[in-house]
C-alpha cells in the first residue's frame, strides 16, 4: 500500500510566523493595539574626526633625519675709509733746505718746496727737528719753524740720530806781502785850478717848474750878488747844459742883464732862453739835466747842477747866488 508524502511550502511558514507576530490581530473579533512610538530627538552634533583620504605621496619614513635649520651668519664688518692717524707736516717756507740730520752743521741732502706734505717719523729730543720720509729716497730732517705738523702727540724721539759731522778747524791765515789796495780817487773837482775868482756861483733857489704844455724848454734864471744892495742883479753870465747826457745848444751870445730883473711866478730873474724840442735830445722836454755857470769869458764859474724837468712842465726857474 502506497503511502502520499505531503509536502510544505516554505512561504507557508513565513506566513504563519509573521501572523503569530502580529499577535493575531488579524483574528476576527480583536483590536489592534495601538504602539506607543518614542519622541523624536534632537540632533546632537558630535566631533567625529574625518578620516584623512589617502593621497598619492607617500609619507616619509619615521627614520628620515629632519635636517636642522641653518642659523644665519653675522654680518661682515664693512672697512670704511678712514686711515688711522698718523704725523703729517706741511711745508710753510717757500723753500727749505733738507738735512742728514737734525741741525745746521748737517749735510743737506735735498730741497722741498711750500705746500709739500711728509710722514714725520721721528724728532730730536729738543723737539725743534723733524725727521721725515723721504727725499730723493733718503729720511731727511726739517728745522721745525719751517713747518706745521699733524698729531704732534704721536711723533717720539729718534733713538739712533746720526752724529754731528766733526767741525772744521779754519785753516790759519798766513800773511801775505800783498800791498792794500788805494782808495779809489776822489772825483775831478771841476772848479779845482781854475784860476781868477774861482767857482763863485752857488745855486740858492730852486730848480721851480711851470706848465707850459712841454712845447719847449723855458730857462729863466736869475744871477745874482746878495752881498750888494740886497740881491744886485749881476751881468754877462750864462749856462751850459745837457740832457741825458748830450749837449743842450745854449747860445752864448744870450747873457744875464746886470742890474736889472724881471719877476715871474716863482721870482726875479734876468736871464731867459728858450730851447726847441727838435734841438732836444729825444724831442721832448721831460728829462733829466745837468748844468754849470759860465762867466763873460767862457770858463765855470760854479760846480754841476741838476734837475729833472716833468712832462709838460717846459719853464724851469734857479737862482744863482755868488755872494
């Protein structure tokens, strides 16, 4: 005898579980209950961290040694341009003599001129001598009144100045036969020997001068006596002269008037004699001159005088005297 097997249908048991879940509400005749249900919450933030995404550049290994960071060097002093001092002199004498050492009876070894700058190394201990380099290569000394110096605080004395150069003995004086030598002659006296009265005439007043534009030489003189009447004019004397040393043509036929005088600005006279300037040495009046008196007979009659005649002062004035 065959016996059916009957066989289940899984949904049949999912059905029946969810009814006996459902506490059989579906059953006819029951009422659902009613599931209380919680208040809705409010949303509290939290701080969950982010994970990190992951990158393409690997991280470093933990090992590698992070290299320290460099400290930064001091600045280098910049050098400035000042030099340290130092004792300088200038030169103030236009010129001045260089010396081997510190004193006249040194040899001199050089010249230096006004304006001229040294390094001073040394001085005497006197302190009135420099030494200093150099001239012609050579370290020189300098009296100190011939210069100005520099940081004079800085120059110590020379330790080695050189010794004085031995004096020289003069050598003795042997007499010699040697005959002295004649003064020089006096100068010729023009009046000397020359007879008669001799030179009587002596110039007393002047030489005056006018202005009379320099257009020729006015001679206007006046021969006098002061022993008779108080001034007698005298008569028959003349002159002789020269310009720059050439010979003035003064006639002798023109002579002093005795016993009469007239007056010009200056005072009396009683000769007058006019000389043109193409007879003049250099064609004009200005120059200087020399004289002398010339009596009646052509001969002196008084020593040489002289004077200068200014441009354009052409009228000159003397008065003889030969009381």
């Amino acid at each position: 005898m065959y016996r059916t097997k009957l066989r289940v249908s899984p949904f049949l048991f999912l059905l029946i579980g969810a009814l006996f879940l459902g506490g059989c509400s579906l059953l006819p005749g029951a009422e659902p209950t009613a599931t209380p249900t919680s208040a809705v919450g409010e949303l509290v933030p939290t701080w969950t961290p982010t994970p990190l995404l992951p990158t393409d550049t690997p991280a470093p290994p933990t090992d590698t040694p992070v290299p320290p960071t460099p400290i930064p060097a001091e600045p280098t002093p910049v050098p400035t341009d000042t030099p340290p001092p130092a004792a300088r002199m200038t030169i103030t004498n236009q010129v001045a003599n260089v010396r081997s050492g510190p004193g006249t009876n040194y040899a001199v070894i050089g010249s230096v001129n006004q304006g001229m700058q040294f390094d001073v190394t040394g001085k005497n201990p006197a302190g009135d001598w420099f030494q200093f380099c150099c001239v012609n290569g050579e370290v020189g000394w300098m009296f100190s009144q011939l210069a100005t110096l520099e940081n004079a605080q800085l120059v110590a004395v020379v330790a080695d100045i050189p010794a004085p150069p031995p004096t020289a003995v003069p050598a003795p004086v042997v007499p010699t036969n040697t005959p002295v030598p004649a003064p020089p002659p006096a100068a010729a006296n023009p009046c000397a020997n020359i007879g008669g009265d001799g030179c009587k005439f002596r110039v007393t007043g002047g030489p005056a001068f006018g202005n009379n534009g320099g257009g020729e030489l006015k001679l206007q003189l006046f021969f006098m006596h002061s022993g008779v009447d108080g001034g007698q004019p005298q008569g028959s004397y003349f002159i002789a002269l020269e310009k720059d040393g050439q010979r003035v043509p003064v006639s002798d036929s023109v002579r002093s008037i005795a016993l009469q005088a007239n007056q010009n600005q200056f005072g009396r006279y009683n000769y007058e004699f006019k000389v043109r300037l193409d007879q003049l040495p250099g064609n004009n009046v200005a120059g200087n001159y020399r004289g002398w008196v010339l009596d009646g007979n052509g001969e002196r009659d008084s020593q040489d005088f002289s004077f200068s005649v200014p441009d354009g002062q052409g009228e000159v004035w003397i008065q003889f005297d030969q009381g």
